[in-house]
C-alpha cells in the first residue's frame, strides 16, 4: 500500500499543477476577449450614431449628400464624440506612482540639479496647457507582458523631455490612434504655435494627426524605419545600393533631395512596386527638419524616433522587474529624472519661429 501511495502522490501534485496553470490561461484568454469586445463595441456605438445623424439629416434634405460629405460629417460626428467623453485609458495614470519621493534610481538632489519634480515631467493623464512642445515622438514598441505600448514624449522650449502619454496598444490602430489624439487634445496640448510630430510613417497615424490637429502638424517621417520599410520591398542584391543612393538624396538641399527621391521612386516602380510607394509617401515628412532650417544635433533628433527607443531601453534597464504599465511608468520616470535636455536643446526657439513662419506662409 505504500508503494501505491507514494507513486500516486507526483501524480496528483502534476495534475493539480495542471489544472491550476490551464485556469490562468483561461482567464487570460477570457480577458483578452473581453477587452476586444469592449473595444469593438464601441467602434460601433460610434458608426452607428454617426450613421444615424447622416439618414435624419438625409430624410430631412432635399438633396441627397455626396460620399465626401458623408464622410466628412461621419468623421466631425466622431471625433466631437471621442473629445467630448471622458478617454479610454487603457494606460495608467503617473498619479498611481508614490508622491514626495524620489523613487527607485534617483535621488532628491537629482530632482533639485533640474529644478523640476517627477511630477513636472511624468505627464501622462495630466492636463498640458502648462507646456509648449515644439516637438513631440509619437512611437509603440513591445513591453514585456503588455505587448505594443504607445508613447508620447515631447520637449519643451526648456530642452526637458516629458512624457505625455503611455498606453497599450499600438498607433498603426486606428482607434489606438484616434483615441490618443483626442485626449492630447482634450488636455490642452497646445498646437496654436505649431510642432513637429515625429512618427515611423504610420499611413493610420498620419491620417489622425491631419484629422486632429490639423495643418499646424508637420509630421516628421523616422529615415531610419523609411530605408528599412523601402529595404524590405527590394530584392537583397539592390538593397544596399537602393539605401544608398536614398541617404545621399538627404545631404542635398530640400528641393534637389525631394527631386532626387522622387527620381529614386520612379526607377522602384516597376521592379518593386511597394518600395516606390512607401518612398514616395515619405519623401515630403522625411525632409521637415531640413525645411525648418534645423541643423545637427538637433535635426538629427527631428528625423527619427530614437528618442521613443531611448525611452523605452532606459525603462527597462531601470530595474522595475514587473511587465506592466506601472513598472513602464516608474521606468520612464527614473529615465525623465536622470536624463539631460535633448542635444541641440539650444536651437528650439528658432525651431519654434521657423515652425511659425511655415504655418503663416500661404499654400503653394
């Protein structure tokens, strides 16, 4: 009897462990489920109510609107709607983060050097009106048990980095992208004067910045993501060859680079089809910062998104072994903390002037 005992007894703890690791993967999966259902649905609560002004408007009308106008109407209909109610945070507030310490890796004469507390450059949920931002990095990257996380870090006229927003998610989905946008707006980001916005080339995220912060954007394309989305539609043997020529387009003057690209773009057309394209939407907001005047270091900041990627390494080396928004959060307040102004901090202010002057210049 014994023997029947002890060889029953590894069986049941391996069962038990069995059954206990199949419960998490179900609740894991159910949760995943149920924040897609969530999500869709309301995706649809909004098509629904916006289809549903457009027939009342339609019934009342003599003339039937045109598919621009209904797409128009549809999208002012949404975006009011998406500003107006309080914003899906799928991040975490910087508010759940301990206050009046110094936190993990820094110290009080840390926060005293830079004349700002934690609170001054972890912004997420905060409102922005305080700040003006010349320049924002719009970027998601994959963190631990999160998956894609979005973040949003800007520079002030002070050369400061702040982030402004933390999520998950990722800005090539449109509503991940919509629903940031309005909620910077909803905070008071401040866009009367003008910013560069600095992305990967997201088509989704383009589109929402036009829709959201309209003409007083300049979205600033990352070169280093272009050469490799161009790389990737090319056979390997013209790959370095290709990548070449388009970095030496970049050293010319505005006018002589964009003709260059687009000479580039022309040759890819036939051979490779999705290079010319993802080249020839690029070639424009590739170039921003050299419109601007911008110059090293400073321009080399504007034309990629390692500022994001700094971001996000620096958080994970801060120690916070946790894998979700609250360990991402104290990272990247431990990295705002110790970090110092972004090079080239001195050229913002004719940056900002520059960004000014552009937006008064009539079109064409």
């Amino acid at each position: 009897m014994a023997k029947s005992s002890k060889s029953r007894t590894p069986k049941g703890g391996v069962a038990e462990r069995h059954q206990t690791s199949n419960k998490r993967d179900r609740v894991a999966n159910w949760r995943e489920g149920l924040a897609r259902i969530k999500e869709e649905g309301r995706l649809l609560w909004l098509l629904g109510q916006g289809l549903d002004v457009m027939l009342t408007a339609g019934e009342n009308d003599s003339i039937a609107p045109g598919p621009d106008q209904v797409a128009a109407a549809v999208g002012e209909w949404a975006r009011q709607a998406m500003v107006a109610q309080p914003a899906l945070r799928l991040g975490l507030s910087a508010e759940a983060l301990p206050k009046g310490q110094p936190g993990p890796g820094r110290t009080n004469a840390d926060l005293e050097r830079t004349g700002l507390t934690a609170s001054d450059l972890m912004l997420d949920g905060k409102p922005l009106s305080a700040v003006s931002f010349p320049v924002l990095w719009m970027g998601s990257r994959e963190w631990r048990q999160v998956g894609q996380t979005t973040i949003v870090v800007g520079v002030g006229g002070d050369g400061r980095r702040r982030v402004l927003s933390v999520r998950s998610g990722s800005v090539r989905e449109q509503c991940v992208a919509a629903e940031l946008l309005s909620d910077l707006a909803h905070r008071g980001l401040d866009i009367q004067s003008g910013l560069v916005v600095v992305t990967a080339g997201s088509r989704i995220l383009d589109e929402a910045l036009r829709q959201t912060l309209g003409p007083r954007a300049l979205v600033s394309h990352c070169r280093r993501q272009l050469l490799d989305d161009v790389a990737s539609h090319v056979l390997e043997p013209q790959r370095a060859s290709i990548s070449s020529q388009i970095v030496e387009a970049w050293t010319l003057t505005p006018a002589d680079a964009s003709e260059a690209l687009s000479r580039i773009a022309k040759k890819l057309q036939r051979s490779a089809p999705g290079a010319a394209e993802r080249l020839n939407r690029s070639i424009d907001a590739s170039l921003v910062a050299d419109r601007l005047g911008a110059v090293a270091p400073l321009q080399d900041r504007l034309v990629s998104l390692g500022t994001v990627n700094q971001a996000m390494a620096k958080a994970h080396a801060a120690g916070h072994h946790g894998g979700d928004l609250v360990s991402l959060l104290s990272g990247l307040t431990s990295w705002l903390v110790h970090s110092r102004r972004i090079m080239g901090w001195n050229q913002l202010g004719s940056l900002a002037q520059a960004i000014r002057t552009n937006h008064n210049q009539p079109p064409g």
